[in-house]
C-alpha cells in the first residue's frame, strides 16, 4: 500500500463510521414515531410518562460515564502506545493526539460526577 492511501483510507473509515452512526439514529428515530403513529391510529391514550419513556431509553448519567471510561480508554491506550515507538515525532504526535480523548474522557467524567452530586 503506498503512502498516499494510509489518509485516505482513514478518512473513508472515519466517514463511513459517522454515516454508519447517524443512519442508525435516524432509524431508531423513525421506528419511535412510527410507534406513536400506530398508537394514535389506534385510539391509545398517549400519557407524557409514555412518551418521555420513548424518548429517553439510556440514562444520561450513564451515558456519560460510559463515554468517559471509552474516552479515558482511548487516550491511556494510544499514550501507552507512544511507548513502543523510537521516533521522537511518532511519539510526541501519539502523545498530542492522546490528549484529545483523554481530556474528552475527563469532561465527561466530571459532567457524571457534578450531575451525580446534584442527586
């Protein structure tokens, strides 16, 4: 594989994961109306426990701790890897791009502390 193709593939990846994700939500959206639909159809009452129990299936507190521990991951994981590298500019570039999801992984951490000390 030529050099040239290590990008472009990576963006073809990173594309095709986020069309991958966003479809996915578009239809876990839609099959959520089509049930309201059919309930409206069929003459059920709608209660607003109803809908708000459609709407929201994941805890947020959850999900942000779940986020963080796959973020903090992420980052642990590519420092540890700067490890195995010679090159002064593989490891400082593992090093700066660790920091993203690691930081990211912090913030979510602290955003399911200060909700879970609101409680």
């Amino acid at each position: 594989m030529s050099e040239e193709m290590i990008p472009i593939t990576l963006f073809f990846v990173l594309g095709f994961v986020s069309v991958g994700f966003l479809y996915w939500n578009h239809k876990n959206k839609a099959t959520i109306m089509d049930t309201v639909q059919k309930s409206i159809k069929g003459g059920q009452e709608l209660t607003p426990e109803l809908l708000a129990s459609l709407g929201a299936s994941v805890n947020p507190r959850a999900r942000d701790l779940r986020r963080g521990i796959v973020f903090v991951a992420l980052g642990v994981g590519a420092l540890l890897c700067s490890l195995f590298f010679d090159d002064v500019d593989v490891t400082s570039g593992l090093r700066a791009a660790a920091m993203f999801p690691l930081m990211l992984g912090f913030g979510f951490l602290l955003v399911w502390r200060l909700i879970r000390n609101q409680d």
